[in-house]
C-alpha cells in the first residue's frame, strides 16, 4: 500500500510583526491599564526635545544607552550647527563626534547619523521617510528607533516603542512573560487597539520613571496595584 504523504510542519518562525490574537478578558484588563495610565499622566509624550522628524530620528539614534536628558543636552549645539540632514550628510565624522561625546559610544553614533543623514540625501530628497521598511533600511535605525519616529513625527501606529521601562512595566503588570523586545512588542499590539500604540509606551515609561522603578518599585503608592499580579487582586482578569 502507497504511504500517504503527510505535509511536513514548517518550523520557520515568522519574522513578521504585526498584531495576533489575544483573549478577550486579557484586552479588557489591558485596557483597564491603560485607561488607569492615561489618568494617571494626561501629559504622557515623548521626552526627546525635538521640533521635526529629522531631529527627533537624529535624537532618538542617540538615545541608544543614554539617557533623554542627557541627549537634550546635546542636540540644541548638533542642530545648530547641521539644521537638516543635507548639512548633516555632508560634516565631518571627527566633528559630529565631538558634538555627540557624551552620550557614549560617540563613534558608532556619528556614524549612524552620518549614515542616515546621507542615505536620506540619496533617497528621500533629505526628508525622514515614513514608513517601516525604508526607515529601517537607514543606517542605525532599527525598528525601535522607527516606532519612535512613526508614532511621534509621522502620527502612524505602526508598533509599539519597547524600551527597557516598556519591557519592565509590561512584565510586572502581567500584560507578557516574553523578555525579546520584538516579542513583548508582538503580544502589547495583540493586547491594545491600534490608536493607543504610541501613548502605551509613553505612558508605560511615565509610569516605570516615576513610580515602578526598576529596583525598589513603590507598590505601596502604585494606583496600579490593584491590576498588578505582584500585589493586587485582580491580576488574572
Ligand atoms: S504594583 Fe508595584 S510592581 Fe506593580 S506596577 Fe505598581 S509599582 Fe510596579
């Protein structure tokens, strides 16, 4: 007798992102977070100073192992000097290094922004693109770095921004167990409608800044404890 042929499982992971299903009870409880954080901070918005896409893509690339306020330290002198990224792609890597120094890892970053400010000459005419892959494709921008410029500069919830305060309050809060940034991303889209993408993370940093550090979290002042699975009661719905 022939054997029947059975379809082999593919084992390829899928290397998209984008929202997938999550339970009912789970969105409502997400929700009620959220609802609870944008009580909370009715003011919640991106930390990085910036007055269009280029500086805050140029802002964001330096807040990479740096802390915000150092950045905005640093980027009224860089914008002086390269307004946009024509005069940016056309400086010295030696100059743009002094310039950005102390935000650490300085040479990687003067690369970065060199690199992005050129590819943005050579293909968007020396405007930020606005979608996904092309901002992607710009040296030292990753999706993090996207996410940011999208939801920020552009207004498109394409993702959401997960940082180590996004990562950290998400964990605690019960909203994923995952520790891969890509994939706590992947289940707060499946968690969350759309519109509320770009604020969640805002929200989630206010939140991780000023109350649930990452070392002595004061949960006995958190407005969140009754919705934390670390304290509350009604973690699991
Ligand atoms: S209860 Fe504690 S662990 Fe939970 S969100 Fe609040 S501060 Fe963080």
């Amino acid at each position: 007798m022939a054997k029947k042929k059975t379809k082999k499982k593919s084992t390829k992971r899928s290397t998209k992102t984008g929202p997938a299903k999550a339970e009912p009870a789970a969105r409502r409880r997400a929700k009620r977070i959220y609802d609870k954080l944008v009580e909370l901070y009715p003011d919640a918005h991106c930390a990085l100073d910036h007055k269009n896409a280029f500086e805050l893509i140029i802002a964001t690339i330096l807040s990479a192992q740096c802390t915000d306020v150092r950045v905005n330290m640093v980027t009224p002198d860089l914008f002086k000097r390269y307004p946009d990224a024509h005069a940016l792609a056309k400086a010295k890597q030696a100059d743009v290094e002094d310039l950005v120094r102390t935000t650490g890892f300085f040479r990687n970053k003067a690369k970065s922004l060199l690199g992005a400010s050129r590819r943005m000459v050579e293909h968007h005419g020396g405007e930020v693109p606005d979608t996904m892959d092309e901002l992607t494709a710009l040296p030292g921008v990753a999706r993090k770095t996207a996410n940011v410029v999208l939801g920020n500069a552009f207004g498109k919830n394409v993702g959401v921004v997960v940082d180590t305060h996004v990562g950290r309050l998400s964990r605690r809060l019960g909203l994923t167990e995952q520790t891969d940034p890509v994939k706590v991303e992947q289940d707060l889209m499946a968690l969350l409608p759309r519109d509320t993408w770009t604020m969640l993370s805002h929200l989630l940093i206010y939140h991780g800044r000023q109350v649930c550090a990452a070392r002595n979290p004061k949960c006995d002042d958190c407005a969140l404890a009754r919705s934390c699975p670390k304290v509350g009661v009604d973690g699991a719905e």
